[in-house]
C-alpha cells in the first residue's frame, strides 16, 4: 500500500455495497486488514434485556470493510477534480 491508513483518517468507500459512503475511521483491525468506519456498513445487532439496557432490542453497529475498498478522502477529492 502507498499509503497509511491511521485511526482518525477520513476516507472514502471506492468500492462494494457502501461505495461513496464517507467516515472516519474507528478501528484498525491489522491481523485480518480491515477498518471500521463510522457510519458506514451498518448492521443490526439484537440484545437481550438487562439492567444497562431494560428494553432490549436492537442496536446499529459498524461493520469492518476490508481496507482495499477505502481511499484516503484528500486522495480522492484531488483525483475527482483533476479528472474535471
């Protein structure tokens, strides 16, 4: 890779379902090369009732996407103008 994907970076989905979605990252996750983006890859996760959370149900989570399909968002904002 050119270059380095941090915790904190924005960057931009290039590929896959969430393609155009845009965050910053929350997570590195270096042993299986994925990111967890905020507010990208939402998926459901349904929990029990307990005392922290009386009415159960469910909650959205991120997701990991593999860190192929990001770019850094300056890298990509520079690339879209020069292509116009």
């Amino acid at each position: 890779m050119k270059y380095s994907i941090k915790k904190g970076d924005d960057v931009v989905v290039i590929s896959g379902a969430n393609k155009g979605g845009r965050g910053k990252i929350i997570s590195v996750l270096r042993n299986s090369c994925r990111v967890v983006i905020e507010g990208v890859a939402l998926r459901k996760q349904f929990v029990k009732k307990s005392q922290s959370n009386p009415e159960g149900g469910e909650i959205k989570m991120e997701s990991s996407i593999h860190y192929s399909n990001v770019m850094l968002a300056s890298k990509y904002d520079s690339k879209r103008i020069k292509a116009v």
